[in-house]
C-alpha cells in the first residue's frame, strides 16, 4: 500500500496532531460560553473530514464544469432540500463558505456599486458586513446606519422607519450578533416595503431557533436571508443563503462565479448531515433548552448585581455590562480573567460604549455549545455564580482556584468527543 494514503496524522505530523489534542481537551474540559460557538455531532465532524474535500464542483447540480461529479451532486442536492425544508424557503445556495460570503453574495445580487443600504450599527450588535467601513459592505456601499434606543437598548422601530424614510435605501439589512431581544422582521418587512427597499435578514445567531419557530422566522417577511451553519444550527462551518425563487438564478451567480470559486463539497455534506439533524424532532427540545438556559444564566448574573443590556434575554445570548460606567472592569480584563479558570467568552461593545471595541465594556455570553454539552438550568445557576464572582474580584487567586475546582467538576459530569480524547496527557495539558 502506498505510504501515503496510510498514514496518520501522529506519525505525519506530530506538531498539528498535538494541537489538535490540546484542542479537544481544551474544548472538553472548559466551559464554553461564546454565543457563536457550538459543538458539532461526531457524525458532521466525520463528514467534514472526508475524500469530498479532493472534489472540485464549480457549478451547481447537473451543471458543473468538472467531471465525476454525481456523488456530489447527490450531497448539494440533499443539503438545498433539507434546508428550504427547515426555513420554509422556496430556494437555497448551500455553496457560501461563510456568513460573510453569503452576505457579500446577497449584496451582490440586490445592489449597484454605491447603492444606498441601512444596516444595524455594530456596536449595537449588528455584524462587521452589515456596512463598517472597513468591510467590503462599507467600502462599496453608500451606508446610514440604525441602533438600539439609549433607555430600553432594543431596536427602535419608529426610528428605524425614519431613517428609512430619510435615507431612502435599496436594502435594509437586519439580523444581529450581539442582540438578545427578539427581532420583529414583520415590521422590519413593512418598513422596508415603505419606502421601496428589500430587506436581508441575517440570522447566523439565531438560525436554530427560527428553525423550530421559537423565534419568528424572516422568510415570509424578507427577499434574503442569510446564516451561518455552525452557530444556534449547530452545523459546520458556513453558510446559507435563502431566498424567493425570483432571486434564485441572481443569487446563485452571485455566490459562483461572483464571490466564490469551487464549492467546498465536504463541508456541504456536512451542513447537509446537520439539517437532518435540524429535522429530527429532538432538535426543537434543544433549542428551547438553550433559550431555558439562557433566561436563568441572565437571572443569575442579573440578581448578583451585574447590568444586563437590555435587562434580560429573549434568546440564546446575553451581553453583561461588566464595566458598568468605570465602576466594573473592562470586557477586556473580564475575559482574560474568565480565560484563567476554563470559562471562554469574548468581550463585546455594548451600545453606546464608552470603551473601544478592542477593549470593550462588555462581555457576551450564549448557551448552545454547553446545552449540547447536556447542561441545565441547575449547570446555568451555578455557572452564573462563578461568572459573577470572578467579575468582583478578578484579581482574586483564592476566587479563580474555587471556580478552577468547579469549572472541573461540572465538566466532567458531562463528557463530549470521547473517541477522540487523549486520555494520556491530560494532566500535562491543564485544561
Ligand atoms: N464572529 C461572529 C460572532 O461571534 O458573532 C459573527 O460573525
């Protein structure tokens, strides 16, 4: 046998093969509250690390400049219908290697260069290609942005129609990565249709749930819709575009050859591995078992005295004001601080921040990778505790080695990837 289709990856490279053990461990032994994180089924890692990553498939199924193709087209083909099936769509690219590559198609498809677009301002919790002018959105749109209001921190939609009104733009871009309030894409729709625009609603944050209707869905309501795979969907790594089939045909140039080149087939047979999962009827116990977990975690944080933006959660994120008007710490001390005792989470601007975003006065927090994980309400209590007193007293060794301790025993009750856990070097590891 030819050495090179035998060997694996201990022997052919012991640096990678290491990190990716400390990895794991690191992963398992950790609790992680990033909202944007998820741990994928072994099924979908399985999937991701197949021959389909050596298939090229420029094109789309039965239409491809490339031989040998039938069995990816079988992939393509399952993935697009099991979405639409999940979303209610009537079309879906699963081609977008990323969030930001399905927006930057979408934007492709429905703009001009220079065209008028009104999208959520980061540092109220919108996303980086919803027009910053350092993104490609930025750059080659004409941007006016909208926000939270200062006293309730949740979308105003009387100013939002206003700024409609105002700058009279061609695409509304709604959708957040930082908001835990409901999004009310109706009137988001409504606005838009009033003043002539279309609308993309980017869900990536919140896909899991409107998969299952706890969050209204913005398909009825939007020409586009966007999402990452990997977050609430709990999938691989990219994205998705949906739209109306009148779009279909533009979206789908957009995405190739527009943005993007040949499509990565092993991991659209992996996001197409994990909207099968999205359709089992276990998925919708899931992810209420998510927002469940966020709602106590912000009832915990909140009683202990810390600010939450907007004052609670309707989703599966929380933002804690953890600077509080120079009389806390910064997000940037909170997360180092979280970093030392195993609890992973980034800092955040919250709306109106004092702070630059590198430095933040916010942290984030969101539940799927630990619901995953199996954890509770009861996990969420104690967690939010810990949270709490490191955030009091970061400086504090005694605190940081008792939250060690606990953060040790919680996940240990709740053990993931066992196949792929490196018993021996644990210990060295730390983590
Ligand atoms: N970086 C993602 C997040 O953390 O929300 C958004 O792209």
């Amino acid at each position: 046998m030819n050495k090179f289709f035998t060997a694996n990856i201990s022997d052919a490279d012991p640096i990678i093969s290491e990190a990716i053990d400390d990895e794991v461990r690191r992963q398992t032994n950790g609790l992680e509250l990033i909202a944007s994180e998820n741990f994928v089924s072994e099924a979908v890692l399985q999937t991701m690390g197949t021959v389909f990553t050596n298939k090229y498939a420029e094109g789309y199924p039965r239409k491809r400049y490339y031989g040998g193709c039938e069995f990816a087209d079988v992939v393509e083909d399952a993935a697009i219908d099991r979405a639409k099936q999940i979303f209610g769509a009537e079309h879906a690219n699963v081609q977008p290697h990323s969030g930001a590559q399905a927006n930057m198609a979408v934007l492709m498809t429905a703009l001009d260069h220079g065209d008028q677009i009104l999208g959520m301002n980061l540092s109220h919790g919108g996303h980086l290609t919803h027009g910053h002018p350092l993104n490609f959105s930025g750059i080659n749109y004409k941007v006016a942005d909208y926000g939270v209001n200062r006293e309730t921190e949740q979308i105003d939609y009387d100013e939002l129609q206003r700024l409609a009104e105002e700058h009279k733009p061609k695409l509304l871009i709604c959708g957040a990565s930082a908001y835990p309030r409901t999004i009310d894409f109706a009137r988001i729709g409504e606005i838009a249709r009033s003043v002539g625009a279309k609308v993309m609603a980017d869900i990536a944050h919140i896909a899991g749930l409107v998969a299952v209707g706890l969050h209204p869905s913005p398909v009825p309501h939007c020409e586009f819709v966007t999402t990452t795979t990997h977050k609430t969907l709990r999938g691989p790594r990219g994205g998705l575009i949906l739209c109306r089939e009148e779009f279909a045909k533009d979206v789908d140039r957009s995405v190739f050859p527009g943005v993007q080149g040949g499509p990565l087939v092993h991991i659209i047979a992996a996001k197409a591995v994990s909207f099968g999962e999205a359709l089992q009827s276990d998925f919708k116990a899931y992810q209420q078992q998510i927002i469940d977990n966020a709602r106590v975690l912000a009832e915990t944080i909140s009683s202990a005295g810390l600010r939450l933006v907007s004052g609670g959660t309707d989703n599966h994120l929380l933002l804690v004001d953890v600077f509080m008007d120079g009389k806390g710490i910064t997000g940037k001390v909170a997360e180092k601080a979280l970093d030392e005792v195993h609890i992973t989470v980034n800092k955040n601007t919250i709306p109106f921040d004092t702070n630059k975003p590198f430095v933040a006065s916010g942290i984030r927090l969101g539940t799927p990778a630990l619901t995953t994980r199996g954890m509770k309400e009861a996990e969420m209590k104690q967690i939010g505790e810990m949270f709490a007193a490191i955030i009091r007293e970061p400086e504090s060794e005694e605190v940081k080695n008792r939250v060690r301790g606990e953060v040790a025993e919680i996940t240990a009750k709740f053990p993931m990837y066992p196949t792929r856990l490196k018993e021996k070097r644990n210990e060295t590891a730390g983590r």
